[in-house]
C-alpha cells in the first residue's frame, strides 16, 4: 500500500507553463497576486485530481509566499504535487518559478504555497481520497 501510495504522488506531479501578458498585471506591471492564486489553484486541482481520480474542492490554501513579483513578458511554470494524504482530504504544494523570455538560466522560485482539497462522493459529501 505503501509503495502504490508513493507512485500515487508521483504521477499527481503537475506542471503548467504560461506566458504573463500585460492584462494579467497589476500598475506595477507585475502579475496580480489573485491571478497567481488562481492558477495556482488550477493546477493544484489538477494535481489532487490526477492523484485521486475523484471530484475534489478546495477547502483552504495556506502559506502563500510571494518572494518576489513576477513581471509581464515573463514566462511562469507552475508545479503541483501532491504533499500530505489524509482519509478524505490531501495537500498540494505548489511552485511558481519564473524565466525571463529572452536570457537563458535566469530561472528562480517566486512563489509557494499549500492548498488542501477534500474529495466528494456523487451526494457531494467527503469521501475517501483513495
């Protein structure tokens, strides 16, 4: 059981590429900080739902750290894994790293943070994660 969960986690491993486009800034021209929450959110959903295969919601996020800000004309990769299993719920931790578009090895984390997601049955009521 054990060893099926580690390769559960494994394959929960999730990562998004996106480009930040001025639209997606705030008037310090770097990415709003409700934007990167919801991608954020997006791909941890995809994470938890990759690892459980069954309908999730988020029920918090914890720990956001903003390091740094993100600029337009930046390129972002989110990465998911699933880091905590409990009965009917499960923790995603999720990176933000960022890359300038045209200079290469300038990739560093800029943000972190936990989101935690409970699985629902066909009643929408908490069921077992695994």
């Amino acid at each position: 059981m054990e060893s099926e969960l580690h390769t559960r986690i494994g394959a929960s491993r999730t990562s998004l590429f996106k480009v930040i486009f001025p639209n997606t800034t705030n008037h310090y021209n770097t990415l709003f900080g409700g934007k990167a929450l919801e991608l954020m959110d997006e791909v941890a959903f995809i994470s938890a739902t990759r690892f459980s295969r069954k309908k999730v919601v988020t029920i918090s996020s914890d720990k956001i750290d903003f390091k740094e800000p993100i600029p337009a004309d930046t390129i972002i990769e989110l990465v998911a894994q699933v880091s905590s299993v409990g009965t009917t719920s499960l923790q995603v931790r999720v990176e933000i790293f960022q890359e300038e578009m045209y200079r290469p090895a300038t990739r560093r984390r800029s943000i972190t943070g936990q989101f935690t997601f409970v699985a629902l049955d066909e009643n929408n009521k908490p069921t077992s994660v695994l």
